[in-house]
C-alpha cells in the first residue's frame, strides 16, 4: 500500500492553511465591499456567482497544484463580474429582462391563476401555504400571492393593496386566466 494516500508532507497542509486563511479574509472583505445586495435573498444571477465562488474557493484550497496569487485572482474575478453584471442589470431594462424572472402573480382577487401556477409547478397548497406563513387563516382575506424572483412567495393583504401599482403590470399579463376552473 502506497503511504502517500495518508502523508505527502507539511507542503500542501501550510499551503491548505495559506490558501484557506488569505481566501476566506479575501471574500470576506470582496462580499462587504460590494455591499448587502450581494447576500440578499438570491436572483438566479446571484445563486450562479455564489455556486461558482464556493466551487472555485473548494477547489483551491484543496489543490496544490494552485498558487495564492492564482487563487485570490479567481476569486477576485468572479466577485468582479459578479458585481459588473449586477450594475450593468441595475441600468439596463434590457439586461433585467435576460437575467431576472418578472414576479409572477398566482392570485387575484378571489381568484387562483391556474396557469401560472402550472407553468411554476406549484399547487394550490403552496399558496394557501403562503397565505398561513404570512398570518391569514384563508385566502379571503388576500387580494394577492406573488411568486418573487427568489423564489418566495410574498402576500398581499387586502387591506394593503393601496392603489396596487407594485402588481398591477402583473395583473394586466394575466388577464382572464383560467381561475374560473376551480
């Protein structure tokens, strides 16, 4: 049996311990540099750069193959992009429209959107569910359930509704959906 699946050495344990030390300071200060949005509840965009980081940060402190130098520039990189893709999305409609999903509105008014919620795979459980965790015994008492762009679904009591202008491009894409067939 070949001992050096146990023990190669000291060199790649100080070099796991340099690796570890300096990258994890180097994302601590690259994340709280480029402020909250970036640990806020995750688009699709900021679920990829925080995969691609973990998998990139993984690979490196285990692989000694990979320098410091060459770890922090990885890492650096993603941060770097990361945060260009969120500025060029926070200014273009065009770019929001490629990378973010809309909100998309699973009820209305008295009435469930059996469309969307196919298409999203959810089921009428889930909004009731939503409606539950938000403190509202049926959904009676709602006037909507909005699937957000995380993921999560948010709730809109009808005596909050206002005038409605953060659904209401929402319920024009949906007009006369299907919630007729109970």
């Amino acid at each position: 049996m070949d001992l050096s699946y146990f023990w190669t050495g000291w060199s790649p344990i100080w070099h796991t311990l340099l690796i570890g030390i300096v990258g994890y300071l180097t994302l601590v200060i690259l994340l709280r540099g480029t402020g909250p949005r970036t640990m806020a509840k995750m688009t699709p965009l900021d679920f990829v750069i925080a995969v691609t980081i973990g998998s990139a940060f993984g690979r490196v402190l285990t692989a000694v193959d990979v320098s410091l130098v060459q770890a922090l520039v990885a890492l650096v990189l993603l941060v770097i992009v990361q945060w260009m893709l969120a500025t060029i999305r926070s200014r273009s409609h065009l770019m929001r429209r490629l990378l973010d999903s809309p909100p998309v509105l699973l009820y209305y008014d008295g009435a469930l959107q059996r469309k969307a919620l196919r298409k999203h795979r959810l089921t009428e459980a889930d909004v009731h569910t939503a409606a539950r965790q938000s403190g509202h015994g049926s959904l009676q008492d709602l006037q909507a359930v909005i699937l957000h762009q995380d993921g999560s679904l948010g709730v809109i009591a009808g005596n909050s509704m206002g005038d409605g202008s953060s659904i209401l491009p929402f319920v024009e894409q949906h007009p006369g959906d299907d919630s007729q067939d109970r």
